[in-house]
C-alpha cells in the first residue's frame, strides 16, 4: 500500500518539477503583456486565497470524517452515500472540464514547437496512460495485501490448531467444533478486510492524484501578478477545494485509518494548494509561465492527474458505490445520489467559466 512518506516524496518532486524548469527562459518570445500587472494588489488577493483555501479544504475533508461523532454522516448511512456521490461528481467533473483542457491547452501553446506537440494529442495520451498505471497499482496492491493478510491470518489458525493437538479428547472435540464456526468467522473476517484494505487504496491514490494538481495550480496561481486573474480564481478554487475535500474526506472515513493517519492526510490535503501558492509568491520573478518547458512539465503533469482523478472518480466512488446492493435494493437512495452526481458535476462545471483555465487563456499568442 502506498504508505505516507511515499506520498509526499512524490508531491514535492512534482513541486520540483515544477519549479526548477520553469526558471530558466526558453527561447520562446511568448511573454505574458506586463500592462495587467499589479504586484501589491496581486498579492493582497493571494493573502486571501491562502486563508480562503486552506479553511474551506480543512472544512471540505473534516465534514465526512465527523461520522464518529453525527451518526447521520456515518459510512453506512444513506447521507453519507449521497455525499459521496455528489463529491464524486466534483471530482469527475474536475478531471473532464478543468484539468484535462488546461493540460491540453499547455501542450498545444503556441509557444511549443508544432513538431510534436501540435500534431498529436499528448494530454489524451498521458491520461489515459496515467488512468492504466492506476488500475494497475490498484489491482496489484490491494491483491497483495489482501493475500499478505489472509496468508497471516491462515498461519496464526494453524498455530491454534497444533495447540489444540496437546489437549485430551474431549478438548479436542470442543476444539473441533470451536474451530469450525472459526473457519467462518475467518471467511466474514477475511471479506471485511479485503474491503478495508481497498479503501485504504482508493484514499491513497486519490489523495495522490488531488495533491499533484493542487500543487500545480497553487505554484501557477502565487506565480502569477495579474489581478484580474487572480481574482476570480480565489472564489472559483475555494469551492473547488472544499468540494474536492468532501470526496476525498468520504474515502478516508471508509477506510478507517487511525486517528493520526486520518490527521496527516487531512493536513496536507488542505495545506498543498496554500504551499503551492506560497512557493509561486517566492518564485514569481524568476517564474516563466508561458517558457516551453513550463507549459511541457506542467501540462504532463496536469494530464496524468486528470487520468488519476477520472478513473477513480468513475470505478473506485462511482462504480463501487452504484453498484452496491445497498443502492441496488433502495430506489429513494438511487434517485437522491443520482441528482447527487449530476448537482456535483454541474456545478464544478459551472466553475470552469473563470476557474483553472484562466491561467492559461492570459498567456499571450505567439507572434
């Protein structure tokens, strides 16, 4: 399982990625007009999209969590499952409308070279790639932790058994019976676990995936010193955070991580856009948003989030869910996360008019 550490070793090499290549200036003339700059007006605007983002991500991915406390928001109830529909719609629609174009339009600037970028759809390519290499790694690992932890189970029964051996014959007959309604109890045992360690999976790489494009939107948004660009984006990413929160918040309830585990997870979701935003402030005067290597890193990068964040958001929330038999047997239940995930993927979509795009549309046309 993709354990914590490992996690954020990978965001903060895509913060590097990032970063280190944007510094140096391309040989592309595609400079960003100065005339909408306002750096102290800029900044005061980031302030705000700090504070904004960092409360309404923390509020976003506590809200589920609080099952242990409401018992209306608990994994079972029927709420929790309309949440988790509309979250999931939130995320499926960032993936589509938001992430995927901004990393198509990266990768077919003008400012990159037409041989390869303009004659093939790499952001398509990546996705897609991106959406297999996590089938892959959800399939291979809960596979192997759900044998690990069967292949311990079997062998802590077979220590009871050889105990059992050294007792006299009424012992053993106890023992007999005792140890068939076990093997029972170890098949419920072993259905429940292998349903925890997925969810345990899904959380992870969901995380994963939502983290790699914060962070890039965050560096992007502190990097940038136009006004009117920042400006609508801080309401845009506010709610968009909060919403990505609640999905991802629903997952980590189900897994059922223990207390300190659910606190990392919760802590750098809410902290990787207010960092990426902090990082772009401290880099915004060597920051090249429109230089080639830019626009190539951060586009391969938003692309491969948006393969992470499709998938999951239609097999491992949508799919699994959908498809319980809870859902199955209860036509009310159906209907209300049916409108769920239409009311969440329609206003995620609505955001998309000045949302993530932004930061592209003001790169200027190459001459």
């Amino acid at each position: 399982m993709i354990n914590f550490k490992q996690t954020q070793l990978l965001t903060f090499l895509c913060f590097l990625l990032i970063l280190l290549p944007s510094t140096a200036r391309g040989e592309c003339t595609c400079e960003p007009e100065d005339e909408d700059r306002n750096k102290p007006l800029a900044l005061k605007y980031k302030m705000a999209a700090i504070a904004s983002i960092l409360v309404a991500g923390a509020i976003g991915v506590c809200f589920p969590l609080l099952g242990k406390t409401v018992n209306a928001l608990r994994p079972e109830k029927n709420l929790f499952f309309t949440i988790k529909a509309f979250a999931a719609g939130v995320i499926l629609s960032t993936g589509f409308i938001h992430v995927l174009p901004d990393a198509t339009e990266s990768l077919t600037s003008p400012c990159l070279d037409e041989n390869p970028w303009g004659k093939f759809p790499f952001a398509g390519l990546v996705a897609m790639t991106s959406a297999i290499a996590t089938l892959m790694v959800d399939v291979f690992a809960t596979s192997h932790y759900t044998k690990s932890h069967f292949n311990k189970t079997q062998h802590i029964n077979g220590d009871e058994e050889k105990t059992g051996e050294h007792e006299n014959h009424v012992h053993v007959h106890t023992h007999a019976t005792h140890g068939h309604a076990h093997g029972s109890v170890s098949l419920v045992d072993r259905s429940g676990s292998s349903e925890l360690l997925r969810h345990r999976v899904v959380s992870q790489v969901l995380e994963l995936g939502i983290v790699v494009h914060s962070a890039i939107v965050g560096t992007s948004l502190g990097a940038s010193e136009s006004p009117k660009t920042i400006k609508p984006l801080v309401a845009a990413l506010t709610f968009h955070q909060f919403f990505e929160g609640m999905g991802l918040g629903g997952c980590i309830s189900q897994a059922q991580f223990k207390s300190r585990a659910v606190a990392i997870m919760a802590l750098f979701f809410s902290l990787t856009t207010p960092v990426g935003i902090a990082i772009g402030i401290g880099i915004s005067n060597i920051y090249d948003e429109s230089s080639p290597t830019a626009l190539i890193v951060e586009g391969l990068f938003n692309a491969a989030s948006a393969g992470i964040l499709i998938y999951m958001a239609l097999v491992d929330l949508l799919a699994a869910d959908f498809m319980s038999p809870k859902l199955q047997n209860n036509g009310i239940l159906q209907a209300g996360a049916s409108v769920a995930l239409l009311l969440g993927a329609g206003l995620m979509s609505l955001l998309a008019i000045k949302s993530l795009t932004s930061l592209i549309h003001e790169l200027p046309k190459k001459e």
